[in-house]
C-alpha cells in the first residue's frame, strides 16, 4: 500500500546512520512552525484567525502548488540502541553466529534491555498534503476568507518491553518484546476567519475550523524471539499497519489575533470538543486463537506486560483533549519578524507521547523572486521526554520552501556523538 511505501522511504533514508526530529507531529511549517506569519502558507493550521490575514488587499485566491511533505525522526536517549537492539535480535536467532561469551552477553545484553525499557524508542512522523491546497479565498460580503485544506499524518513509536534475558542450554531466551504504537491521521478542514472589531489602528480577527478526521490507531507486541534476525526497521515497515482500528469524527478549533502595525498577538484553543479515537485491542482472549501461531504468541506476550506486569494496557482510547496555544509577533521592519508561541498545556499525541511546545523564531522575507526568504527557529517540547531542535529554512524561485529540523540533544552512535533527532519539510507554494 502507498503509506507503508511511503514509510520505507522514510526509514531507509534516515535510519541508515541511526539518528533521530521532535516528539511533536511532523509539520509543513518548517521553521515557521506555529508563528503569525502570513508568509507562511499553512499559519491557518495554527491559528484560525490567521485566514484573514494571508491575503493581500485587492487579493481573491492564494493556493499551494505541488503540495507539501515533511518527515521527523527521533531516538530514545540510549547509545547504540537500535545497533544493539538488532544484534540481539541476531543473537536470539542464531546465537553460533557470535563469537562473545555466554556470559558476556548476558551481562551486556541484560544492561541493554533495561536502558532500552526506561529510554529506548524510535519515533518516526510523516505528514503529506495535497496539491493546490490549501486554498484561501476572500468573501467580500462578509469581510471574511474561506479556506480548504487536506492532509494525510503519520506517527509511529517503537519502544522496548524489557525482560531478563536467560541462558538455557546453548540458545538464549527473554519474553522481552517489541511494543509498536502508531497512528494514520487523514483530515479535510474547512476554515472560516472574519474581521470582527476595528480600534484605532488594530483590529481583532476571529476563526473557527471544522475538522473531519478519520485517525487509524494500532498497538502490538512483537517479541524480539519472533523478529527472526529482522531488523527494527524492517519490522516497523511491516507491522506497524496491523490491528488498526479506524474512528471517524469531527473536531473544531477556535483562534483569535489581533493585529496592530507593528505586533500581533494570537491565541488558539485546538480539538474544542475533545474527539476521541480508540487503538486496537491487544492481550485479551489469547486462548481463543489456533495455537501454535505467531498471533496466538503475540497475544501471550501483550498479556504478560498488559495483566501481569501492568507496563502496557490491553484496551486504550486516545483523546484529543482541547489546549490552548498562545502566539506573538513583532514586526522589527516590515519584512523581518520575531515570532514566539508556547503550549499552555501538555497533551498526548497519537503515538502517546507528551507534549508541550515552546517555539522561538525569526524570520526575514525580503520576497525576491531567486531569494524570497530565510527563518531561524528554536523549538522545545517542555515534557519530561522531550527533545528540542533548531530549525533552518530558505524560500526560494518564488516557491520552494526547505526547511531542515536539527537536534540539540545526541546520542553516541559508533563512538561518535549524533543529535537525537531530525528531520526535513518540503514544499511549493504561492508565495505572499
């Protein structure tokens, strides 16, 4: 099917040299991220309020062109995890293979497993929309502007479940397991912003989005004695679209800004309604399946860290609670701004990691046709887990935006230092 091609593409190119982008949904934005600016065409992602403000005067239409794409990658803080994690994996397939001692492995290997259940994780996000959108047009009746989005997401968390590893007679055995968590988001948006009130020279913007939503939520186990000398990669290619469940629904966003010659300040409650969206079961029933068989395995396995371990749960609905973001932009000339927007809140996203963002930007916008503009961006998930990055991006041939996501927290990967994530956005649009 064309996502799991899609996510192959991902994985292959950026699991080559194991590095890790930020915890947070992948995002077209780029280094704009969840600024007030209206040279980025996808602002109205972050801020309802902001369609009024993506048009210039005398201007009915502003559209994207070839669409957008962005991919994210991040790994747990734990040195040579997915090496170490897949040399096990080898082990437990063919352990004549190794020359290490019996008892070396198991104390390298048991020291792995731990630090692989309290940090190790792959966490890979893809988002995609399509082309011509989204598009923005003026209603002048109403002073107000309508615009249409679609896009298609993808966040997928691979994370250990650990468990002793065990020598008995000349093979090796552990329970411990692979735990996949993911979700496939489509969404078709329509969004409405309106000029509300007027006071000297500022004016105070007002937006809502509907949202139709139909997200497809998976959890499974796979332990690391079935993976048969696959690699991590391989396998979340594989399974990561296995006992999806699909809920359909709709969300709304509220956003307002207000907007002043040399200012603007915005503030954004998302998923107003609190949607929810169920995973797949896992762990229950287990005898109820043929035996022996690799589902009847994966049940057992799901049982034993859901019922008697207590680390997982067998039956799970995610909610989008609502959250509130709020926005700052000072214009220092008219084409060169600083941005900041911070998460009041923190909330779970679809592969059930904690969120809550800080983001820090400028951006300058000088709208030349070879260079049209060039943003710096801080970006900081405040959770526990969180990593933060910096972000580079150019606009270029009245169009082309690259934007490149880059780590500031690292790992060692082969005695080397390597940042903990990163990652790319693309797209072609109408510039403002």
């Amino acid at each position: 099917m064309i996502s799991k091609k899609i996510l192959h593409i991902t994985i292959a190119s950026l699991m080559l040299t194991s590095l890790g982008a930020n915890s947070a949904n992948p995002s077209s934005s780029g280094a704009y991220s969840s600024s007030l600016n209206h040279h980025n065409l996808f602002a109205a992602d972050h801020n309802p309020a902001m369609g009024s403000l993506m048009l210039k005067e005398g201007e009915f239409w502003r559209h994207g062109l070839l669409g957008g794409a962005a991919f994210t990658f991040e790994v747990g803080d734990v040195n040579n995890f997915v090496d170490d994690i897949d040399e096990l994996v080898d082990i437990l397939d063919d352990p004549d293979n190794s020359d290490i001692p019996a008892n070396e492995i198991l104390d390298r290997f048991n020291r792995v497993l731990e630090q692989a259940g309290e940090e190790g994780y792959v966490l890979t996000g893809t988002e995609f929309r399509l082309p011509i959108l989204p598009l923005y047009f003026r209603v002048d009746r109403f002073d107000a502007t309508v615009n249409i989005d679609a896009r298609f997401s993808t966040l997928i968390n691979a994370q250990v479940l650990d468990a002793p590893l065990e020598r008995v007679d000349d093979s090796f055995t552990t329970a411990s397991a692979l735990y996949l968590k993911s979700g496939i988001e489509r969404e078709i948006s329509v969004n409405y912003s309106q000029k509300m009130w007027a006071f000297n020279d500022a004016i105070l913007f007002a937006g809502a989005k509907l949202k139709i939503i139909s997200a497809q939520l998976s959890k499974q186990t796979i332990a690391l004695e079935a993976l048969g000398g696959e690699s991590i990669e391989d396998v979340i290619e594989d399974q990561y679209d296995n006992n999806l469940v699909t809920t359909s629904t709709v969300s709304f966003d509220i956003g307002a800004v207000w907007e002043a010659p040399n200012y603007r300040f915005g503030l954004t409650l998302f998923d107003a309604n609190s949607p929810e969206f169920d995973y797949g079961d896992i762990g229950l029933n287990c005898d109820q399946i043929a035996a022996p068989s690799d589902e009847r395995d994966a049940c057992n396995i799901a049982a034993f860290f859901a019922i008697d371990r207590g680390e997982i749960t067998t039956s799970e609905t995610h909610t989008k609670h609502a959250r509130l973001n709020a926005q700052a932009t000072y214009k220092l000339r008219k084409n060169w701004l600083v941005n900041a927007s911070y998460d009041l809140s923190e909330y779970d996203n679809l592969a059930g990691f904690t969120e809550q963002n800080l983001h820090v930007s400028t951006h300058y916008n000088p709208n030349l046709w070879l260079f049209n503009s060039v943003r710096l961006a801080y970006n900081a998930n405040l959770s526990e887990q969180g990593v933060s990055e910096l972000i580079f991006g150019v606009s270029v041939l009245k169009g082309l935006n690259v934007d490149v996501f880059y780590g500031l927290d690292s790992v060692r990967v082969d005695g080397s230092e390597a940042p903990r994530s990163l990652g790319l956005a693309l797209s072609i649009t109408e510039q403002f």
